[in-house]
C-alpha cells in the first residue's frame, strides 16, 4: 500500500505583490495557474506522466492477481507466498540496479528492454506447467527484476523540471501512489468479474510494457543522457553508486522506519476491522485512508510552505506520529476510518517532501538510482513492519500493534530531526564512514 511511503516536503517561494499602476496603466497579464494544473498541462512532461501512469496503474493488481492465480489452480498459499516473495524480492533486490543502469545508459534503452521482459515473464508464468514450482518461480523473479522503473524515471525528471515544477510535479506523484494502491485491486475485481487472475497478470504486464515502451519514446525520456562519473571516465566502477551520499543514506534510515509502521498497519488495521465489524469492511477502511492521502497530495501541490523542506519534513513525520495516536485511541471501525482519514492527510504531504529531499540528496548521477532505493527500503521496512505486526498481535493484542506505530512514527520523526542538517545540501560523493 502506498500509505507505506507517507513522507514529502515543500519548496518556498515568495509571493511578489503587484504594483499599482492605475486602470490605465495595469498590464493584461493572466491570473496565474495552479501550480497541479500548471504541471499536469506542461508540454514536457505531459507524456512521460500519462504513460508513467498506464505502466503503473496495475502496480498492486499484479501482486494479488499472483495470489488468486496460484491459489486457484489447486496450489497452497504456502506455495503462492513462495511466489508473492520471489516477486517482490526480484523487484526490491534488482531495481535499483536496474535503477543505476538507467544512469548510466539513459532511460529509453532500459524502459524498451524491461517492457519487453517483464510482460514475457508474467505470460511464461500463467502459461507455465502448474505443477512445476521452480519454473513458476524464476519466471516471477524475472519479472520482478525486470519490472519496468517508471517511478524512478519520472520522478528523475520532476526533480529537474524547476522549483516550483518539481513540488507540483513530486506531489502528482505521492497523489497517485494513493491513487494506484486504491485502483489496483478495483481493477484486479472488474477483470475478474469478466475474466481470471490469469487474465489480470497478462493485463497487468502489457500495461506495465506499453507504459514503458511508451514513456521510453517521449521525447523527454530520449533526451536524457548518461553522465559518466570522474570514476568511470576513468574506468573505474563505483560499487556504492548512489549510496555513497551520506544524507541520502540517512533519509534511506528514516524512510525504512516509516515502512516498517505502515507494514505494521497492514497487519493491525485489518485486525482492528474484523474484531469491531466484518472483514468486508476493510477494503473501505483502506479506501477511507487513501482518499485522505489524495486529498493532503493535492493540498500540498497548492500550498507554499514557508518552512525549509528538511523542518518540514520532520513536522510531517511528527503529524503523522500524532494521527498514529488518533488511530491508538480509536474505539470502533468508525473513529478508525476518521483517525486513518487524517493520518492520510498528512502522510502524503511528507511523502512528496521525501522525494524532494530524496532528489536534493542524490548524486547529480545516480538520481533514478536513488529514487529506487527509497522504494526499496519502504518495501524492505513494509515487510519487515508486517512480521513485527504479526508477532506483536499474536504475543499481546492488536492495540499493542498500533502503540509499537506510535513508538516507531516518534522514533523516525527524532531521527529525521537530529538528522535534518545533512538533508539541507546537496551531497554528491560524501564518503560513508
């Protein structure tokens, strides 16, 4: 869910009041735009964001639709969480390799060989043998390792669009990680309603692929050139790529953190649902909290915010710890909805403040490689979070799950703070102790 990733911050700017020069005098200049609008018309990045969507849009109904398909061939969920695993590790593993290769060649090669593989790869898994396992595994992990980086690509180019076109442009994108997590699984239910899970992971890859391919030929993707490193003009491999910046090594910390409590509440809001109504109530409830990251995404793409974006960040994170403890003090299904609503709310503007800080702290050549690894270690804490989630509400109850959030939102807000310096500068190749 992308409520995992619920960090962002603003850029300021200064509004400049006009000068009065009389009726006569006053230029006929129009009102400006909306800042969402202004991005969402921009001639440039118009096309890379419509087909970043439609590679996107079946992100999540991928990973369920892997589930169904297994399960409804006679297959245990043992063996479909060996599948679910195989996949989500071949994406948290090998993107950001991917992720560096797009660096160093250029986005338009690697989207034209990921959209061609990744597609390949789900279609050899539905049409693969049902019975062998190992076959049915590396076809996943394939796919995973080759699932096509549009978020890396597209948020790479938001962040060298301009100030002011960056926020708008990295808001759209943390309104459409709640978008995607609350359209996957519709879209996942209307084909099955005309189809089979097998149909949604052919569906899913030729999405993914048409969006790659597609975005691969805009024209600002083509104008994307890799800049080779002092290093690798000189031959030499960086093994560290992006890593080797310290500030965005210690964002990675308090990103992780923040994954491990939204995996946390992908384990104890469920919970929470099914002891105080029914189980169906709990796509709802989800829904509830990703409308209200839609709507603080859309909040924060028109608003300036007169604070520098590593304070903001950490005012976000601090939110977000004070709608945890709304949702610790909820008492039925109703009061939980309304507490997740606002925690939505906030998270998604801290998630835009995240990119922007992600982009701030990365190597002016390794930007997709970064973002990659930001999505990376919200996976890693996601899953981590949903052990721990499990294990807490198994030992105690489910209220102790939504304290340990509370717990860890403290704990990465007091990180991010003590922190916040290293996020205020750039760092291109700062040496990791």
């Amino acid at each position: 869910m992308s409520q995992s990733t619920a960090l962002k911050t603003p850029i300021t700017d200064e509004t400049v009041e006009p000068l009065e020069t009389g009726p006569d005098t006053t230029p006929n200049t129009p009102p400006a735009k909306n800042a969402l609008v202004a991005a969402l018309q921009d001639q440039t990045m118009r096309s890379p964001l419509f087909w970043s969507i439609i590679g996107r849009s079946p992100i999540y109904m991928v990973a369920i639709a892997l589930v169904v398909s297994t399960t409804s061939r006679g297959s245990t969920y043992l063996s479909a969480g060996l599948l679910l695993a195989g996949y989500t590790l071949g994406v948290a593993l090998v993107a950001p390799f991917v992720a560096r290769r797009v660096d160093r060649y250029g986005q338009s090669s690697v989207l034209l060989i990921t959209g061609i593989v990744y597609p390949l790869a789900l279609i050899g898994f539905v049409y693969t043998d049902h019975g062998s396992l190992t076959t049915q595994l590396a076809c996943v992990v394939v796919a995973g390792a080759t699932n096509p980086p549009l978020s890396g690509c597209i948020r790479s180019l938001w962040s060298t669009s301009g100030s002011t076109m960056e926020r708008a442009g990295l808001s759209i994108e943390a309104v459409l990680g709640e978008v995607f997590s609350i359209g996957g699984p519709l879209l996942l239910s209307a084909v099955l309603f005309w189809g089979s899970a097998d149909t949604a992971l052919i569906l899913g890859g030729l999405l993914a692929g048409v969006g790659a391919i597609g975005f691969a030929t805009t024209r600002a993707s083509r104008a994307t050139q890799a800049t080779p490193t002092q290093r690798e003009a000189t031959g030499e491999r960086d093994p560290l790529g992006a890593l080797r910046s310290a500030g965005l090594v210690r964002l990675l910390f308090v990103l992780a953190t923040c994954g491990v409590a939204a995996g946390v509440y992908n384990v104890a809001v469920p919970a929470f649902v099914t002891a105080h109504g029914s189980a169906q109530d709990i796509g709802l409830i989800f829904g509830v909290w990703g409308i209200g990251g839609i709507i603080g995404g859309v909040w924060y793409g028109n608003h300036t915010l007169r604070q520098p974006a590593e304070r903001a960040f950490v005012i976000g994170l601090l939110a977000m710890g004070a709608c945890a403890t709304l949702v610790l003090l909820a008492w039925d299904n109703w009061s939980l909805g309304a507490a997740l609503f606002l925690l939505g709310a906030t998270g998604a503007p801290a998630t835009a403040i995240s990119y922007q800080l992600v982009a701030r702290t990365a190597r002016a050549d390794y930007v997709t490689e970064a973002f990659t690894w930001a999505i990376t270690v919200s996976l890693a804490g996601s899953a981590l979070g949903a052990q721990l989630g499990g294990l807490v509400i198994n030992a105690s109850d489910t209220w102790a799950a939504l304290l340990a959030v509370v717990v860890i939102m403290v704990a990465g807000a007091a990180g991010a703070y003590v922190m916040q310096h290293r996020f205020a500068d750039t760092t291109e190749a700062a040496p990791i102790s």
